[in-house]
C-alpha cells in the first residue's frame, strides 16, 4: 500500500499521525481565497514528486496523476513486486478519480478566453482525462493486464477496489494495482462545492471543521490526495514471500436512485452495498468489529450512514466501531476509498482503530459508536469500508485478518 495524504507523504506517516487522532486542515495559501466563502482545506502541503515524476513529467501530469504515481510507487515497492519476473499480462491497474485534472481545466480555459484556441496545451487533454492515473501507471510499471478507472463520484476508489477484487477472484488477473486520486483543491472546485453548499465554513478553526456524526456539523473539508493498494490473488502472493496485510472477503454496490447529490435518507441503498458485501463474504452481520465509515461531515450523510449501519447490522450495529477517517484528512472526494481503506487494512493487521476527531456534542440522530477523539486497541477480525458518491452510488468492501 501506499499514500499521498495531508497528514504525510506515505503510508507510515499518514498511520502515525491518524492515530494519533492529528488534522490535515490549513488555511488555503496556494491560490488566493479572499472572495471564496471557503478559505481552508485538506491539502497536501510542500508536495514534492521527485525522484517518482521528474520535472519535466510535471509540466505534463496533473498534480491528482502525480499523487497516484507517487503512492503507486511506495506501494510496488512495499509489496515486493519484481515486475521483472512477473506475467505482465496478468498484472493490471484499476485506479480511478471523481473529477481528473480539474485544474488543467482551469488553466487551459483561462488561456483560451486570454490567448485564444493557438495557446492551449498539447497536454490538456492528457492531463484532465479522468483515466489518466491508470494509464500512467500502467505504462511505468509495463502491465499489460486490465486499466480503467472508475468513474462515480466519491465511490469511485472505492469502486476500483471492488472491481480489482473480482478481476482477481475470478482469475482474470493475478495482480491489480488500485486505488484513486484527487486534486481538487482549486479555485474552480471550491467554488463549486462552495455553491451547493457541501463544505464546511469554519475559516477560523480548519482543525475542528471536519466532525462527523458530531451534532454541529456544518459540511465537509475538502481534501486531496492518493491511495494506493496492491491487490493479489492468494497463493501467486504466498508463492513469492509477500507480506499481507488483509485478505479482501467482500464486495457491495448499489445505486439510491434518489437524487443527484443528495443521499436517500431511509439508507437503504447504502444499507444494501453493506449487505451484499457481507454476504459475499459468507458472514454474518454480527461479524463485523470495525466500519470506517464514510462520515462525510454533513447533516444529510451522517444521518444515512447512520440509518444504513442499523438497517444492515440489526442489533449487531450497538456493538461495532465506526470511525472516519475523513474528520481527519477531510474528503478527498474519488480518492477517499484508496486512502480510506489504507486505514482499514492496518487496522484489521494491527488491532488499532483511528479515532473520529472533533466529536463533542452527541446527535440523537447518529446514535452509534464513534469512537470518538482517541483511538482504540480492538481486535478487528472483519472490517467495512464504505463510499458513496453524488449520483447515488454506494459501494462497500468486507476484509478480513489474515492468518495464513
């Protein structure tokens, strides 16, 4: 595995610091925010690509492709891969974002309207395409096996996931490379979420603005960032030594039908992802120790999320522990569930739950355990990651400990 997050440049780090319960939120200072109602993010702060992306790769890569090139790397290099002596045939990557290079789109529209059509970029295209990440890893690794991205909003990473796990269970790969990436902490993209009216406006407390399941919240904080996992059938991962740090059980998605943005309050589509990916992994409800919920933030999907966890678990939903990562490196919108379940996976290997910070005032309508503020040493056996994204899409994956 591997990560690009707020809280660090790698996995290790980003580990460490959710642990110990620390925010990613700053005040915004690469762009100027002084008409923006929101002048703070999640954003990954003295980024620097080299030696993964030369500089002459970063005039021709978005910064979201530079984030995933970067993680990918960790990631390869901790799983011990030697592409050199693996079937690039059967090697793929699924890897997905949201939006792509939303500030290529920027860049290149405002040197139309300046410059005229003769100025723009032979790279825009390259550069904003959604799919962008996949084929660049691709080609710097030489995995011939399958490549696309997930496009569905927030769930997108987290739909790559799910999509690796069954190219692999189904022998269509021995190994796929998945995950997503983000970067839209730009004018443009603050502006949007700005005006549907998603984010969070605590200017003047970045670090406490992000509080899921929290009665006062207000929105959510953008973030950025990347995360990265290599997914592995079984025995091919033995053969060769590898260290492991879960073995996914499970897959779930599903569509509200509702509404474009908003989620369908009743839970039901989110409450189904979580049952088919529990069924897939022929457990029951009460199985489940640990959820790292998507715990946007907002009133409207914390209160879901809520309904969904009672409607899938029954009785079973009193006794599990949920947390959010996003309190801490706030929404990193298509590349939450990368990231998202880089936290899940060590906390099914290590016995630890991260925390959901800023929790301070219980709201009756988000009634579960939160753990709220402090992590917590539990043994995980099985796990849930959830995402779900404007449009309605709902996605889930169960992981279980390994044990040989």
């Amino acid at each position: 595995m591997g990560s690009v997050t707020s809280l660090g440049p790698n996995a290790k780090a980003f580990w460490q610091a959710a642990r110990e319960g620390r925010s990613g939120a700053h005040t915004i200072t690469h762009f100027d925010t002084k008409d923006h109602e929101v002048r703070f993010a999640s954003y990954v702060r003295d980024f620097d690509p080299s030696p993964v992306v030369t500089p002459r790769e970063t005039r021709r890569v978005d910064r979201h492709c530079q984030f995933a090139l970067v993680a990918t790397d960790e990631a390869v290099r901790d799983s011990g891969l030697d592409f050199a002596r693996t079937d690039l045939d059967r090697c793929g990557v699924i890897v997905g974002s949201g939006i792509g290079g939303l500030r290529e789109l920027e860049d290149q529209q405002t040197l139309l309207l300046q410059r005229g059509p003769g100025r723009v970029s032979p790279f825009t295209i390259p550069k904003l395409m959604p799919n962008a990440a996949a084929g660049l890893i691709g080609i710097r690794h030489g995995l011939r096996g399958p490549n696309f991205g997930a496009v569905s909003a927030c769930a997108s990473a987290t739909n790559c996931l799910g999509d690796a796990f069954l190219y692999v269970a189904h022998d269509l790969a021995d190994v796929i490379i998945s995950g997503g990436a983000e970067a839209t902490v730009t004018p443009l993209g603050m502006a949007g979420f700005i005006a549907c009216r998603a984010l969070s406006s605590r200017n003047d407390a970045p670090e406490k603005a992000s509080r899921p399941f929290d009665r006062d919240r207000d929105g959510f904080v953008m973030g950025e960032g990347s995360g990265i996992l290599v997914f592995e059938e079984l025995e091919h991962a033995k053969a060769r030594g590898a260290h492991i740090y879960a073995e996914v059980l499970g897959f779930g998605a599903t569509c509200d039908a509702h509404h474009i943005t908003a989620p369908d309050p009743s839970g039901h589509g989110a409450a189904r992802s979580m049952t088919l990916a529990i069924r897939q992994a022929g457990l029951q409800p009460a199985d489940v120790d640990y959820i790292n919920a998507h715990g946007t933030s907002t009133q409207l999907n914390d209160a879901m999320e809520t309904n969904a966890i009672k409607l899938a678990l029954g009785e079973a939903a009193r006794s599990v522990a949920i947390s959010s990562t996003k309190s801490m490196i706030g929404h990193l919108l298509g590349a939450s569930g990368g990231a998202e379940m880089v936290i899940t996976a060590l906390t099914v290997e290590r016995g630890i739950i991260t925390p959901t910070i800023n929790y301070e005032t219980p709201d009756p309508q988000c009634d579960l355990d939160y753990v709220p503020n402090v992590a917590r040493e539990r043994n995980v056996r099985v796990a849930l990651c959830n995402s779900f994204g404007f449009g309605g899409h709902n996605v889930s994956i169960a992981i279980g400990k390994f044990t040989g």
